[in-house]
C-alpha cells in the first residue's frame, strides 16, 4: 500500500512532462478538418455590383455621395419635340454701328469703348477720318483755292457795289450778295470733304456686344466695327423643319442650366429659310439676360397633345454601356437596380418616362452618375 503511494506522484508528474511537451508543438486539426495554406477571406461591405447588374451600395456611401430617390407618379405631359434655336437681339433695343465711309478710325471723346460697357444712344463711339488718293486729294486742295480766290473778288466787287449803291441798280447787288453766299457754301464743302470725320454713334442704350475697333485701323465702307445690345430685351429663334409642328405649339421653354425658362412665341414666318421656318419666342427678361447673342439653344415646343407617363428630371437618364437609356430603380434600402427605359423630352430639365418602370417606384434623381460608375 505504502509502494502504491509513492509510486502515483512519479506517474502524475511524467503525465504532466508529456503535456507539457506536447503543448510546444504546433496543433493540427483532423483529415478534412483543415482550412489549408489561403489565408482566411474578408467580408466587404464597400459599394459592389453584383453579377446580375444591380448595385449594393451602403448608407454611409450613399450619404456621402449625396444620393437622392423620388417616387414617381403616372401622369398625363405634353408631346414636346426640340427645335434648334439661337439666342438674337431685338431689333427695337439693339443695333449696329457700321462705317458709312471709308477712312482711318479714331478714338471717340472718351476712347474706343471696350466690351461689355454700358453706352447710351447718340453716345458718340469712335470718328471715321476720310481717306482719299494723293490724285484726288490734290484736285481739291486746287478746287479749294480756286474757290477762296473767287470769293475774294467777289467780296471786294460786293464792297464797291455797295459804294455806289445810289447809282447802281438794287438787284446788281443782291446777284453779288448771292454769288458770294454761293461761294462760301462751296468752300465749306470742299473743306469739309477734306478735314471732316464721320462720328459713329450709338444707335441705341445697351452693352457693346462685339467690337472690332483699334485706333488707326482703315475701315471700307458698310463695314461693321460695333453691336449694341440691350440684354433685358433679347429673342430666341428657332427653326421648324415642319410647317404643321410650327402651327401646332401651344407652348414652349428653353433649359439654362437647371432652370427652366418659360417662353412665349412672338410669330412664325411664312418663307422658308434653308427648308425651315423660322420662329421668334420671347422670355423673362432676367432669365434671358444670362445669354449671349448667337448662343446655341434647345427649345423645347409643347403641343396641345397630351401623353401618359411618369416625369423624372434629366439627369436621372444615364446610358449603360450599350448606349442603352437605364434609370436606376431603389429596389431595397442599400440595393439599387438598372433599367431600361423609353422616353420623351418635356421641358429641357425634365423627361417623360413612357416605359421601364412603374408609378410608386422610387428612381434616383441626384447622383445617378456615381451609382452607374461603381464596378
């Protein structure tokens, strides 16, 4: 019994050596039990898309990159067509200031006015100087003394006349005063035909719009050298390809930017220009200030036709590597899902969807763009 004691506490420390040996080693799991030499994978929850084409985008990115929804509703919208139009001046608040002479262009009372400065009507712009060959100008450097040698007789036989005025004849002197009248006026003319210039004055109050004016510049006759625009009164004409479309408008608008500028159609003309017919639209005159004179426009013309579908604004039409048009539909709360949709233009910040998606669903309206590059 005795032995029996002394022999358990050997036992127990060998038992403990050997664990402690084999809790240096490395543990290996069983046969189909180990996960091999890869190590172990990551879970990402970044912005993905996913094989069938929809997006996972989480909230903290969809805040971040400032995504908006809107739920769209079914609706009845005008049928719009565009036309090309072109920003124009009103004929009644601008002008032109063309050379009525040819000559040297000098430098107005308060210099040759720059773009975009504010000029009032019958502000004096700029001088043309006349210029003439040495042959012509030399004839009347000789006309011109032959006229100052004449009409120093004629002043001193209008002096003797008046001296004998008891003897001579009443109407012999008025001949003379008449003669001498004559040739003054005479000399004026050729003395202004060779020191006169011809001011160029502002036709109307506005803004220069274009000025093509240096001082010395030799300018011909009718050439244009300055516009004047008055910016609160300008027009946008556009071009109907299609007489029946251009009977047809009820109403129209014109997009500058984000904002929608409602306009008001002034006439149509009744000849053709390059197969078209040209039409005049007025707007507010705030709105329209912002453009310039001869700037490209898209006007988009309603007709009294009316249309069913769903309005969303433009940029929420993007286009999928196909060149296919696709809105991107919320289809859960961080899922979001491609399109393809048929539309028609409404207004030049909005478009009417005709087919893809269905009233209550909510499309992406700001940020779009950042949905459609995620990969």
């Amino acid at each position: 019994m005795n032995a029996y004691r002394n022999l358990k506490p050997a036992v127990s420390l060998s038992l403990v050596a050997m664990l402690l040996a084999l809790s240096g080693n490395a543990a290996y799991a069983g046969d189909g039990h180990d996960h091999g030499d890869a190590p172990a994978a990551v879970t990402s929850n970044g912005p993905k898309r996913q094989p069938d084409g929809r997006v996972f985008l989480p909230k903290p990115a969809q805040h971040q990159l400032a995504i908006r929804t809107l739920t769209v509703t079914e609706s009845e919208q005008p049928k719009v067509f565009e036309l090309a139009g072109k920003v124009m001046m009103d004929p009644n608040a601008g002008g032109k200031v063309q050379a009525a002479l040819a000559g040297r262009l000098a430098a107005g009372p308060q210099g040759l006015p720059v773009l975009g400065q504010r000029v009032r009507k019958g502000d004096v712009l700029a001088y043309v100087v006349p210029t003439s060959g040495a042959i012509e100008r030399s004839n009347q450097v000789a006309q011109q003394a032959e006229l100052q040698a004449a009409r120093s007789l004629a002043e001193k036989r209008l002096a003797r006349l008046k001296e004998l005025s008891d003897t001579v004849p009443r109407k012999d002197i008025e001949a003379a005063e008449s003669e001498l009248a004559s040739l003054t006026g005479r000399l004026q003319a050729v003395g202004a035909g060779l020191s006169n210039r011809d001011a160029l004055v502002a036709p109307v109050s506005g803004v220069i719009a274009s000025a093509n004016a240096v001082a010395g510049q030799v300018l011909e006759a009718r050439e244009l050298v300055f516009e004047v625009v008055d910016p609160s009164r300008l027009q946008i004409e556009a071009l109907a390809y299609d007489a029946v479309q251009a009977q047809s408008i009820a109403n129209a608008a014109v997009a500058i930017g984000s904002e929608r500028i409602d306009l008001k159609l002034l006439g149509v003309a009744k000849s053709l220009r390059d197969q078209a017919l040209p039409m005049t639209f007025a707007g507010q005159s705030d709105a329209l200030a912002k453009l310039a004179v001869g700037q490209p426009v898209k006007v988009f013309a309603q007709t009294a036709q009316r249309i069913k579908g769903l309005q969303v604004p433009l940029g929420s039409v993007l286009k999928n590597p196909a060149n296919q048009a696709i809105v991107w539909v919320k289809e859960a709360p961080e899922v979001f899902e491609p399109r393809l949709v048929t539309y028609d233009p409404l207004d030049g910040t909005s478009v009417t969807i005709t087919s893809g998606i269905k009233a209550g669903e909510r499309v992406a309206t700001q940020g779009a763009s950042f949905i459609n590059q995620v990969r």
